[in-house]
C-alpha cells in the first residue's frame, strides 16, 4: 500500500508533463484538421491506439487567433490571458518552434500549447483539472485490475519461492537423508550422492571424505577389539591352567591356596571379557556367522523356566510367574537367542530385591512377537534407561562390584537383536520396575 502511494506522487507529475507534451505533439502533427473537432481528435487519437492518456484530448480547448476569435468559446475563453506563466520552447520534426505554457486563468491553472511563430495562431489549451481527472481515472483502472491480479501474483511468487527453495535445498535433503541412514555397518558402502549444482560440488566432496574417514576409524577399532581378544585368549587359556595346577599342589585351605583360587576367578573374568568382546566385535563387523532355522520360543522360554524356577526359588526366594502364548517361531540362529534371553533372564535375577519376583510375557502382535521381563529394582541408576546397552556399563554396581556381571551382556543381547531384526528395549517404570522389551518378526511356516 505505501509503495503504490508513493508512486502514485511522484508519478502524477511526471503525468502531467506527459500530457503537456501530448499536446504539443498532437498540435504539430494534426494542425492541417485543426479546425474540425472530430477530424483532429480522431488524428490524434489514431496516434497511440489504446493509450489511457490520448483520452484526455476530449477535454482540448482549440483556440485560433488569427482566423476567428475562438473555436470553443462556451468551454474555456481562449482570449484570456494566461498569468504566472512558466514555458518551455521545444521544436517538432519540421523545425518548428513550439512553446509549452503552464499558467493562471483565473483561479484555475491551464496547459497551454502553441506556435512561437505570431502568424501562427493556433493553440491548444487544457484545465489541470481536467488532466487530473484523467489521472485519477487510470489510478483507478490500475487499482481494480490490481486487486484481481493480486491473489494470482500472490500464488506465482508463492510457487516460485517454494521451487527455487525445493531446487536449492534438495542436496542439503538429499545429504541429510543419507547421513540419517549411516550407520558402523554401511559407512564404506557407495552413497550415490551426486551435486546436481556446482555450488554444492565442495559440500559432497566433504561429507564423503568424513564419511570414508569415519569408515576407516570404525574399522581400525573393530580390528584392533577382534585382534586384542583374539591374542589374549591363548595366554590366559595358560594362566588359567597354570592357575588350576598351582591350586591343587598347595595345601588345602592354606591362605597361598585361597589367594590363588582368586586369583584364578579373576582370570576366569578376564577370558569371559575376552569372549564377550570378541563377539562384539565380530557383530560390529557383521561377520557373526549365523544359522537361520525357525525356532520354539515358546517352547523354549517354557523348558528354561522349568529347569531354573526350583532353583532360583530355593536360592533367592524369587517368585516367578509367566503369561507365554504357544505357538510362537522365531526364524533365527538358535545358540545366539539362547544366550540373548538367558542373558536377559540372568539379569532379572542379578538385579532384583530380596523376596521379589520376574514376571515373563510372551505373546503375538500380527507379524511379530512380544517378549517382556519385568522385575523390581532398587536404587536404580538415573541414567539406566539411556545407557542400557552401552558396553561396559553397570551403574553404581560397577563400583562396588557385589553383583558378578562385565556390563556386557545387554550390549550382546542388542547385537543378537539387531542382526536377527529385532528390537530391545529398556524402560524404568513409574513403580520402579525395570521392564525389558523385545519384539522381533514371527517366522513364517510352510505347511
């Protein structure tokens, strides 16, 4: 709105001197019909066809001097004379000297167009007024075509920006999609990623250099866990052995004795670190050799409870109860789920309060399964829920060291879960209950 205001007071000005040179254009060009009205505005209006402003040349007052006194008398008095009068002298095609008058007559200030030659007694005079008329009649048009035209260019700006921001912004998407989608296992993989502007040429060459570089650290750490625990696994095979032998050599019950045997636990902890880092690394590297065949989980949570319920009754006065629907298969490596949910079920024990109880649920969710374990806990860490599965972790038991455990069984529950498809989860609930979660797909049998 301020902008259309603005223009419209400057331009008005330059409107009116448009149409004072209109007049003296159509003086110059249609005299030889100046004496007949309707033969001198069709000339002049034949000049610019469709031109808002030839209109204003129905309001022209012709004035002759040396012919007859006034050629119009009853519009304007052609033999008035025009005070506070400013011109212009301009000169035409023919070299014939035109001067262009603005003045007062009377109160009204009058255009006014003729020959600087005296023989020559032609003039054209026009109101301000008038020409103002006119100019407020195309602010007008312009105003109304405006507001109709308005929602279209509205729309188009609309369209053109969202193109232009889509055309630009497409490898930012493009990028942050693919790095949504890396991860350790696919890092080296080809991305496909290509600049389809040069300008975006340098931030591909970026992000595959990181990429590469992230590759190659992921493989240098998988590398270097697979070969440390590989190499440490002969020496401690012979600790262990040595360790057996010295214990049975020494007298029984002797303090050397009994500070050997602990000595031997701790190498029997370091070979199981050893194991279990082994296995992770192998599972980072996507290289766990796996034998996919449909499996009972059903059944096999089923024989678990059986063989351990006595047990753990006898030992911790755990209550057990289960909810295990039957029938449920699972197509996956069945010494790697083994060790997943017998690691789960371990820790439902491990953490657990005097006299509490593990509750078990197995059931089918349309193509997958739900298998939870749930039991209370106390003084449980904050930030459980978050670090879980971070290797090495085990809260504040990891200090004091009165439950057994390395912090590296969940992180294997995750791997086995994620290389069969499945997922887990962790959640501390508001009755300070731990509740582990794993859902995975219900395999298919062929009938």
């Amino acid at each position: 709105m301020s902008n259309r205001l603005l223009a419209q007071h400057f331009l008005t000005e330059q409107l009116r001197d448009q149409i004072h040179q209109d007049m003296a254009r159509a003086l110059t060009t249609c005299g030889n019909d100046f004496n007949h009205s309707s033969a001198f505005l069709n000339c002049f209006k034949a000049l610019d066809k469709g031109s808002l402003l030839s209109n204003v040349s129905d309001f022209y007052v012709r004035c002759n001097t040396v012919n007859q006194p006034a050629t119009d008398p009853h519009t304007l008095a052609c033999r008035g004379q025009l005070t506070q009068v400013t011109s212009t002298i301009l000169s035409d095609v023919s070299h014939q000297a035109v001067e262009l008058v603005r003045g007062h007559l009377g109160e009204e200030i009058v255009f006014s167009v003729k020959y600087a030659d005296a023989f020559n007694g032609q003039e054209i005079r026009l109101k301000q007024i008038d020409a103002d008329r006119m100019v407020m009649q195309m602010w007008q048009l312009r105003d109304q075509n405006l507001f109709r035209v308005l929602p279209v260019v509205i729309v188009l700006l609309f369209l053109s920006a969202w193109y232009m921001t889509r055309s630009v912004l497409k490898p930012v998407i493009s990028i942050e999609k693919k790095m949504s989608a890396l991860d350790a296992s696919n890092l080296g993989g080809p991305s496909g990623l290509t600049a389809p502007f040069r300008e975006f040429e340098t931030l591909v060459s970026v992000f595959e250099s990181l990429r590469f570089r992230l590759n190659d650290s992921f493989t240098k750490a998988r590398r270097f866990a697979s070969d440390a625990s590989h190499e440490l696994r002969t020496p401690l095979t012979i600790l262990r052995g040595s360790t057996e032998r010295l214990i049975h050599d020494l007298p029984t019950g002797s303090e050397l004795q009994v500070r050997v045997r602990n000595m031997g636990d701790e190498v029997e902890r370091l070979i199981d670190i050893t194991e279990k880092l082994l296995l992770l690394s192998r599972a980072d590297a996507n290289s766990l050799v796996r034998a996919f065949t449909p499996v009972d989980i059903s059944q096999m949570l089923q024989e678990m409870l059986m063989l351990d319920e006595d047990e753990i009754e006898a030992r911790s006065r755990l209550t057990i109860s289960s909810d295990i629907e039957p029938g449920i298969f699972w197509l996956c490596d069945k010494t790697l789920v083994v060790q997943l949910i017998h690691n789960l079920y371990e820790n439902a024990q491990k953490y657990n309060q005097p006299q509490g109880w593990i509750r078990i649920s197995l059931v089918r969710e349309s193509q997958k399964f739900r298998l939870t374990i749930e039991n209370p806990s106390m003084n449980t860490p904050a930030d459980l829920t978050t670090r879980a599965f971070d290797r090495f972790y085990r809260g504040d038991a990891s200090h004091t060291r009165q439950i057994d455990g390395l912090g590296l069984g969940l992180s294997i529950c995750f791997e086995i879960a994620k290389i069969h498809h499945g997922s887990l989860s962790l959640h501390v609930t508001n009755q300070q209950t731990v509740l582990v979660t794993l859902t995975a797909p219900i395999a298919v049998l062929a009938n």
